[in-house]
C-alpha cells in the first residue's frame, strides 16, 4: 500500500511543502530591492518542482538591473532545489499619484 501511494503521489501534481515554500519566499525575499513577493505558485509534478511567482521592485529600477535581480533569484532557487523549473515576473511598483481635486 504504502509503496503505490508514494507512486501515485509522484504521477500527480501537488503543491510543495509549507516548507518548501517558506525557503522559497526567503530567497525571493532577499535582496533589498525587492518591495514585495506575490502570486506563488508552486506544484511538483513526477520529480519537478515548479515556481512562479511576481517580484515587486521601484518602478525607477533600470531594466536591467530588474532583470539582473530576477535571474539571481531564479539561480538561488535552482541551487537551493533539484528538478526545478522557476519563472518570475518582474512588476514595478508605482507610488500613489496624487488625484486631482
């Protein structure tokens, strides 16, 4: 019994452990540039783990420094997790305009 349902666990997808998932918003959360980490989503199918997620940085952040961020967090994950596959979506964050009376 116990053997085919760790088979079957490993033929369906599922959301990684609460741990998992706290180590993975701690990479994220890291470098001082990031203002905030959303929509994390993560399942593991068969022996990948898959990660995705949205950075928030200033919207002043040049593009490439953003993006220089986003693939060191990518590379963190990577290294932290075998099997993984990581995507991040870089959002700028935007300060509150001012309405016009």
């Amino acid at each position: 019994w116990d053997i085919g349902d760790e088979a079957m666990h490993h033929l369906l997808d599922r959301e990684l452990p609460e741990e998992e998932q706290t180590q993975i918003l701690a990479i994220a959360n890291a470098p001082a540039e990031i203002l905030e980490v959303h929509d994390l989503r993560t399942r593991q199918s068969g022996r990948t783990k898959f990660v995705q997620m949205h950075l928030v940085m200033q919207g002043s952040t040049p593009l490439s420094k953003a993006h220089q961020i986003g693939e060191q967090i990518e590379a963190e994950i990577e290294d932290a997790f075998h099997d993984v596959d990581v995507l991040v979506h870089l959002d700028p964050h935007t300060e509150a305009v001012n309405e016009l009376p």
